[in-house]
C-alpha cells in the first residue's frame, strides 16, 4: 500500500470508528430529554446536558448520570484531540479539505442509522416504557464498542511523511522509563502550547466560531429533538418524529460534508464561501423555528404543549428544518477542521484540544440555558453568535489565503 493510500485508509478507519460510536452517542443525545421526562423524576431535572449518556440510561439512576458525566467529559477531550491529530497527520495542504469532509460525511452518518430505528419503534408512543428503553441503550452501548475497537485497525503513517518525526530508527531502543519520562514532558509542553495558543489572534477568533458550533450543537442534538416531541399538535406521532428528525439532520450533514469534501480541490476561493452557506442556511432555519415551534416547547412539562407559534405547527416544517440545521452544522464544521489543520499542521494536537474545549464548554452552558429560557431566546443567542463567528471566520481565512500566496497554492486547500 502506498504512502497516500495508507493515510487514506486511516481516514475512513477513522470515520467509520466514530460513526459506530456517534450512532450510539448521537442517538442518545437525540432522545435523551424526552427519556428523562418519560422517567417522570424530579431528581433529573436539570439533566437535559448529561445527553452523552449510554450506558447509564439502560438503569439510569441520578448518581450514575452526573458521574459518567465527568467522565465522558474527559475521555471527549482526548478522543478529539487525538481525531483531530489524526487527521492532520494523515493530510498534507492539498488533501486536508478533502479529508475533513470525508471524515465528516462517515461521522455524520450515524444520525441517520440510530435515528431511524427510534422512528420505527417509537412510532405511535406517547410515553417511552422500560423495556423500550432498555432495548435501545443496550443496542447503542455493544454498537459504541465496536466503534472503539475499529481504532486499532488505524496505521502509523510512514515516517518520512508525518511532521515532526525526524528521529531515527535507533530512537525506538530507548528504555521505558525514558520514554514515559518523555511522554510526559510532551503532554506537559501541549499542555502549555494549549494555553499560549489562547490567546493568538487567530485562535481567538476562530473561538468565536467555535462558541457558535457549540451552541448550535447543543440545540440539533438535544433541544430541537425535545421541541418536536413536546407538541401535543403533532399528535401520536410526536416521539417517532424525534427519529425521523434525526435522519433529516443526518441527512444535511452527509450530503454537506460528502459534497465540500468532493469540491474542495476544485475550490477557488477557500473555506469562506462554504462557512457563508452555512450562516445563510442555519438563519433560514431558526427564522422557521420561530414561526413554527411555540416558545415554551424546550421547557414544557412531561405532558407537552397544546401552545402554537406564527403558524399552525406543521411536521413537514419542522423535518424540513432539522435538514438545514444539519447542512449548516457540516459548513461550519468542515471547514473549521480543515482550517486548523492547515495553520497547525506542524503541531496540530494543542489547537484542536483548544477547539474542542471551548466548542465543549459552549455546548455545557447551552444545555444549561436550554431547561429555563424560551424557543425565541435561545434562537436569538444562536443568531448573534452565528453572525460573529461567521465575521471572525473570514477575517482568519483572509489572513490563511495570504499566507498560502506566499508559499503554496490556494486553490486545494
């Protein structure tokens, strides 16, 4: 197998390990709210954040949800500062936007599995039963662990073409004490890398953009799947939308990061006009969110809302919109992937540990806002966020655009 080839089989293996483990992750945090609200306990109130679960909603007990929470917290920081160094790794300049949407497109396509299960089985049901719980977390656990045992299918790209690694052969003969000494000085020296990288003007403003993807993250994972299934108008069919809601955002993600994948070496003008696509797309979905959802759905209680929005709610506007959400989410996502990699492709671990540590805090304090404030505030944080990220975005891609007139050509990034 040549060299190119190899790192290619290393980004599928990567993208097809995630979509086993997002199938169940996602899934999850598609319907976990309303799993919650069926246990009809107030001690999970407040709990609609702990949506990463898996495992615990199988016999879910409020100890074991705040507990695995600090956990999954952790093991997400390093699983996707280790994805985001793999993908590095295994890209160069020309490659790096084709592999992000490769990568983004399999990951995104557990929406689309795990999903449409939950609208088969759940189709009709208006309160989710024990043993309907059991039977899909269970699922959604054995389908996580494969994912996790697909990464030891992943190859040590050839040496000659990984950044950074112009040690010899002879390097690998050290003893095990020296070399857990040197692993450690290396996650104390990315430890400090991560915090002087804060600060730089790029990361701060790519920040901007990244708060933004943990909002919206927050909302198409776990509280639109919430509103849907809260309003009574829907009828039989408001838990088994859940499922099919999921699909249609899984959708917009497969077709956004199959197709930006595909399109990125022929892309003349950079990541900007995709990340504008993806703005244009997501406030066409929240205007329609407004008009559709009534403003109390995210916080209504266990028996749902008989309350309407600035029209009629309809089904075929609220599937039609998770497919926009996903489609922006894949905009965004995409090319802030392949943006790191580009200016960090010498050092990529610190900057996607940034990434994902502010993308994660912005995604907890989301889930937090979401049990208290209405439909129409939530959509309006969204908006202003969206609106700057997007602003900051470009003004790093201007400045990337420059640097590559220097050095390399622009078009196949």
């Amino acid at each position: 197998m040549s060299p190119e080839s190899k790192k290619l089989f290393n980004i599928i293996i990567l993208g097809i390990a995630f979509m086993f483990m997002f199938t169940a992750f996602q899934t999850c945090g598609n319907v976990a709210q309303t799993v919650i609200r069926s246990l009809n306990s107030t001690d999970f109130h407040g709990s609609g954040y702990t949506s990463m679960y898996i495992a615990v909603f199988i016999q879910p007990f409020p100890w074991s949800f705040y507990t695995a929470s600090v956990f999954i917290g952790i093991a997400a920081a390093v699983l996707w500062t280790a994805q985001g160094n793999c993908l590095t790794i295994n890209s160069d300049e020309h490659t790096i936007g084709r592999n992000s949407g490769i990568f983004w497109a399999l990951l995104q396509s557990s929406l689309f599995f795990g999903n449409l299960y939950i609208y088969f089985a759940w189709q009709g049901k208006t309160h989710i039963s024990e043993s309907d719980r059991r039977t899909v977390f269970i699922a959604l656990t054995v389908i996580s662990l494969v994912g996790t045992v697909l990464f030891f299918l992943i190859r040590k790209p050839d040496s000659e073409n990984v950044l950074g690694e112009d040690e010899s052969s002879d390097d690998q003969d050290l003893d095990v004490n020296e070399s857990a000494q040197n692993n450690m000085t290396k996650a104390v020296d990315a430890f400090k890398k991560s915090l002087k990288l804060c600060v730089t003007k790029e990361m701060l403003l790519l920040s901007i953009t990244t708060a933004y993807t943990g909002l919206e993250l927050t909302f198409f994972s776990g509280v639109y799947g919430t509103c849907i299934g809260a309003i009574n108008k829907f009828g039989t069919e408001e838990k088994s939308l859940i499922g099919l809601s999921g699909i249609f955002i899984g959708i917009g993600e497969i077709l956004g990061g199959s197709l930006f994948g595909l399109l990125s070496k022929n892309n003349r003008f950079g990541r900007n006009p995709v990340v504008l696509l993806g703005i244009l797309v997501h406030f066409i979905a929240f205007y329609l969110i407004f008009l559709n959802m009534p403003g109390d759905a995210p916080i209504a209680p266990v028996e749902g809302t008989d309350s309407s929005a600035y029209i009629k709610p309809s089904k075929e506007v609220a599937i039609f919109c998770s497919f926009l959400l996903g489609l922006g989410d894949s905009c965004f996502n995409t090319q802030l992937l392949s943006i790191l990699g580009f200016l960090y492709s010498e050092d990529s671990a610190p900057a996607f540990a940034v990434f994902k540590f502010v993308q994660s805090i912005c995604a907890a304090v989301a889930f937090f806002y979401s049990n208290y404030l209405l439909l129409h505030w939530q959509l309006l944080v969204m908006v202003m966020f969206g609106f700057f990220g997007t602003v900051s975005f470009f003004t790093v891609e201007w400045e990337a655009a420059a640097i590559v007139a220097r050095g390399s050509d622009y078009r196949s990034i």
